[in-house]
C-alpha cells in the first residue's frame, strides 16, 4: 500500500512538473519603440488571445536597447526581448545563455552618426578627439567602432560618452557632445525635430536586430514560444498591409509626432520582409565576432563560429508556406 501511494505521490510531482515546464503561468516579453511591431503586438493583445487556452499570463517589460534586454535576460526578468544580432553574439561569448531566433530588421539603412545641422563635420575622421554619445553594449555602438576602424581609428581616439539612446539624442541637441550613434525612433526625432544630419552611414556595417530567447525557457517552452512568434510575425504582416493605421497606432502608442511614425515605419518596412534565420546570417554575424576578438571584447581564444552556431537557431520561427 506504502509503494503504491509512493508511486502515485511520484507520478502525480512529474506530471505537474512537466506541466509547468510546457505551460507556464506567465511569460514576460519585452517591447520597444526600436521595434514597432512589438509595440504593436502588445497593443493588439493578440499575444495573450493566443495563449489564453495554454493558461498563461503575459507581462509586458519596455526595454530602451539591446543593453537593457540583456540585463533583463541575464537576471531571468524576461524571456524573449530584441536585441542587436551583434549584441547577442557578445552576450552569448560570454556566458549569457540565448537563442537568436526571429528578425525585426536588417538593418540595410546602415547605423548612422548623426551631427547637428550646422556642425562644421564632414567625415568620421574630423571627428578624431571629439565626444561621441553611444548606448553600451548596442548595435550603434558596435557600429561606430566598426567605423572608425574602418577608416583608420579607433575608440581611443574619439572619447565615446555612455548614455542612452535618447539621452545620447538629447545631448548632440544641446551641444554636449559633437557626435551621436544613432537608432530608431531617435534617429528620426533628431532629424526631424532637431535638423541633425547623417555625417556618416555604412550599409556594411549595418548589423540589424531581433528577437531573443532564454536557452532554459525555449527548452522547457518550444511550442509557447512558437506561439508568441506568430503574433510579433502577424503584427509585422499587419504593419505591411496597413502601413497608414500601423503608424497611427504607433505614434499614439510611442507618445511620438506623426511625422516621426512615419519616417520611422519607412525604414522598418524596408528591411524586415524576411524574419526567419537563414545561412547568410551565421556568416554576416562571424564578422561582428572577428572584429570582437580583434578589440578584446571576447576572449582571444573564443571560436567565433561556434558561438554563431550557439546563438542562431532557424529552426524556432518558420514562415508560413
């Protein structure tokens, strides 16, 4: 009688365990004004229409970059947040445990350096010992870096001020630093409302961005993360089919001018038509870990394509045929 009751107390605490693993009480995503098809989602509620009959919750977690996301996947305070495909790569060479599974944007407009209107600046070299603005542990800033070495310098020749994307936007506005590593949606605030100029851009050095997830969470949850792919998928189809609601919708979501929405919508339609991980990517983001290796920011020994292979997964987000 003793074994049998055991037996049962057993079955009964795996049965709920594996329930828990597959269907959890919550899920918590992050949005961002950097995505709009995420603060998309999140207005339609299409995200929780869809996991209601799994029995999970959603919490909605708004990060200002890729810094934050991976702070917040880090901590385990999120579960699928946007970062960089540059920022994923470093944070997986060192130790963060995600997966690279969904595109919001290529990025094919390049990562600017934006100066004000009047600013005497004509090339990324005048700008040798002058203050840049740029986010930690981002895209922009990854960029910027790139750029300089590109065209003979690098960061120790320039003095690159930490700050957040607005407040880097903010301070370029104000005179505080002379330069500014751009990304949406102060990109466009600052040329639409401040005249700042694009001083430099390279397609090559674009990078783009996406989504993440927790390796334990996607392991535990596949389908649950499936799901949530297909209601971000349908919010960037939405945003396709409807471009003038979508801007609507998101310049009263954002707080921003209509004007912005607009510019911004722009350059997101053009470079996110295709979301899924394919083969040119893992080669695209090997040059983002060469140049890591190259400034020190991951151990010299690291094995780039390993760490590509680690952190790009095809196979969570399929379009549909």
């Amino acid at each position: 009688m003793k074994r049998t009751l055991a037996a049962a107390l057993l079955l009964l605490s795996l049965t709920t365990q594996t329930s828990h693993a597959t269907e959890p009480h919550e899920i918590r995503l992050g949005f961002s004004s950097i995505n709009p098809e995420t603060r998309i989602a999140k207005d339609k509620g299409w995200i929780e229409d869809a996991l209601k009959s799994h029995g999970v919750t959603v919490k909605w977690v708004e990060s200002l970059g890729s810094n934050k996301s991976l702070e917040f996947l880090r901590g385990k305070n999120i579960d699928i947040a946007s970062t960089s495909s540059a920022s994923a790569f470093l944070a997986r060479a060192n130790g963060t445990p995600i997966k690279f599974v969904y595109w919001t944007g290529r990025n094919s407009h390049g990562a600017p350096i934006l100066v004000r209107h009047d600013s005497p600046y004509k090339s990324i070299t005048d700008l040798r010992g002058k203050k840049i603005a740029a986010t930690p542990g981002t895209g922009p800033l990854i960029s910027l870096i790139a750029a300089l070495h590109k065209h003979g310098l690098t960061e120790k020749d320039v003095e690159i001020v930490s700050l957040q994307h607005a407040q880097g936007r903010l301070a370029l506005a104000a005179g505080r630093v002379e330069a500014w590593a751009a990304l949406e949606p102060d990109w466009t605030i600052a040329e639409v409302q401040n005249k700042a100029r694009i001083l430099f851009v390279d397609k090559s050095l674009a990078g783009g961005g996406g989504l993440n997830v927790r390796e334990e969470y996607l392991k535990a949850n596949p389908e649950i993360v499936k799901i949530v792919l297909a209601q971000f998928n349908r919010a960037r189809v939405y945003s396709n089919q409807n471009p003038e609601q979508a801007i609507k919708d998101f310049a009263e979501s954002s707080k921003v001018d209509l004007d912005v929405a607009r510019k911004v919508f722009q350059r997101s339609l053009e470079q996110n038509d295709n979301p899924e991980i394919v083969p040119q990517d893992a080669i695209d983001l090997a040059f983002w870990g060469e140049l890591y290796k190259k400034l020190g920011s991951v151990p010299a020994d690291t094995n780039v394509a390993a760490v590509v292979k680690d952190v790009l997964d095809p196979t969570v987000f399929k379009l549909s045929k």
